[in-house]
C-alpha cells in the first residue's frame, strides 16, 4: 500500500478533486545584464521549475488522475501554487 502524504494545497484536475504536493521548486530572477554579457538565456532572462505530484483526497498517490491532466489544468495548478506562495514569494 502507497504512503499518505499531505497536500501542499487543494486543486481540480477535469473538475475532479485532488491535492497537489510540490516537488521541486526555484525561480532565479533574471540577472539585469545586457545578453552579450550572459553566459546562458537562463541567466538573461530568468528561470522557474515547478514539479508536483497528484494525490487524492485521502492522501494516496493518483497517477490515473494524472495522466487525464492537460495544459490548461496544469496551468491553473501552477496559478493555484502562485497565489498559495504569494505571502512568501513576491514575484
């Protein structure tokens, strides 16, 4: 049997819903140099990762909700997490 874990916060994947438990997570805030003077884009431009997981309401893994996940439920998953780091992330 798979392990209980804890939503970090609440969502919906196809209106169903789920907990999300992040990952990983950094952003590196773009370094303000002119781009001949950058090594990579990264550091021109900035660079976020976001990784989570799905669980279900009881706190067990749910790759079968997953896997029904498309771009626009990922992105109001990662506005959910935004708007639930706001007090601690100010970008």
């Amino acid at each position: 049997m798979s392990k209980k874990q804890v939503a970090d916060f609440d969502s919906r994947i196809q209106g169903i819903p789920c907990g999300i438990v992040v990952g990983h997570y950094s952003y590196t805030a773009p370094s303000g140099r002119c781009a001949q003077r950058c090594e990579t884009p990264e550091e021109y431009y900035g660079d976020e990762e976001f990784e989570f997981h799905v669980i279900d309401r009881k706190g067990y893994s749910a790759g079968w909700l997953e896997v029904k996940m498309d771009s626009s439920d990922e992105e109001r998953i990662y506005e959910d997490f935004k708007e639930s780091q706001a007090d601690y992330c100010p970008h």
